[in-house]
C-alpha cells in the first residue's frame, strides 16, 4: 500500500487481524499507534495530570493565603511597641473619664454643686429632683429635672458652670417660658455612673 496515496477510507477495506499487527500494512499500524498515544495521553492527564493541576491550584491559593497572613502580622510586629503605646494611653484616657462619672456616694454631692452654680449665678429654683435611673449596657443614666426663674444672663452664666462642673453633666430638652414670677427655664440634666461589668471566678 502506497503511504502518500493512502486514504482513511481503504482501512475499512482492509481485513486487519489484530494477531498479526507484524503483517498490517505501515500506514495502518501508523494510524493505530497516533489513536493509541492520543488514548493514552488524555488518560494520563485525566488520571495524573488533572489531579497535580487542582492540587497545585490550591497549593498556590494556601500560599496566597500565608502570605496575606504573614504581612498582616509582619505589620503588627513591627508596631507592637506603637500600639502598646496606643492602648496604654486610650486606658488612661478612660480612666480619667470614669474618674468623672459620679459614684453612688458622690451623687448628692453632685446635686448640691448645681444647686450652688444656679444660686451663684443669681438664679432661683423651682424645681429639681431626680428621675428613675435607666441602665443601659455599660452604664446608667441619672435625669435630673431642673426649673429656674432668672434671666438670660444668668441661664447662661448658670449653664456655663455646670460644663465646668468636675463631673460629666449633659443637658437637654431646654425651655424657657415667661411667667408671673419672670423667665423659667426648664431643662434635663444627665450624669451617669459607670457599671463595673461583674466577672464569674
């Protein structure tokens, strides 16, 4: 059989005996040994290949992966001594602001230094009593309502005082109205106390 004449269509004319491939013509036993390596490649890629390729994938994602990790902790080394820093100021800052919430014991205290600015300040009261507690998460809440009779001067001499007071006092829900007796204004005071979280030994 000529190989440069040779067309896939005369195999099927070919009676080809698979126990003597010695006598096949070359270009069949060509065509068969091309079928067999193709047969034999993509079942060593799917048996071996495929599988070192999916692994290398994920080895290289792991790497990623450390990597990323690696620098996140490289830069918390390098500044441990910065955040160190950090956090030990952030605790004293929280330590002098707990130093001005008021204690249990200070509370009345409390209502007697705003008592004072407001009569210090030429104002007179009417009222100013205290409102039920109200807990919240990590502190507690303590209203103070409060109506003075006196001017708008001394509303605001009085309510520059009790910024100034040592302990953290906020006011809210201002009114001032016009009465028999003169101005009244009235307002809500807030001071809180720290809630120690308590820990089971």
């Amino acid at each position: 059989m000529d190989w440069k004449n040779f067309d896939l269509k005369d195999l099927n004319e070919l009676e080809l005996d698979l126990n003597d491939i010695g006598n096949w013509p070359k270009p069949a036993k060509i065509f068969v040994a091309i079928l067999l390596a193709i047969v034999v490649f993509v079942l060593s890629y799917q048996l071996l290949i495929s599988d070192q390729i999916d692994e290398y994938k994920q080895v290289t994602a792991k790497e990623n992966e450390l990597k990323l990790e690696f620098r996140a902790k490289y830069h918390v080394a390098v500044n441990a001594n910065a955040y160190q820093l950090q956090m030990e100021q952030m605790e004293q800052s929280f330590s002098e602001l707990l130093k001005k919430l008021p204690t249990e014991t200070e509370t009345p205290g409390l209502l007697d230094d705003i008592t004072y600015v407001g009569t210090t300040s030429g104002l007179t009261f009417k009222k100013i009593n205290w409102e039920p507690e109200i807990e919240r998460e990590f502190y507690t809440e303590l209203p103070l309502t409060l109506e003075v009779v006196g001017g708008y001067h001394e509303f605001g001499n009085f309510l520059g005082k009790v910024a100034a007071l040592p302990r953290i006092v906020t006011l809210h829900n201002f009114s001032i109205v016009n009465q028999q007796d003169g101005l009244t204004l009235s307002l809500l005071a807030k001071t809180y106390r720290y809630k120690e979280v308590k820990t089971n030994e």
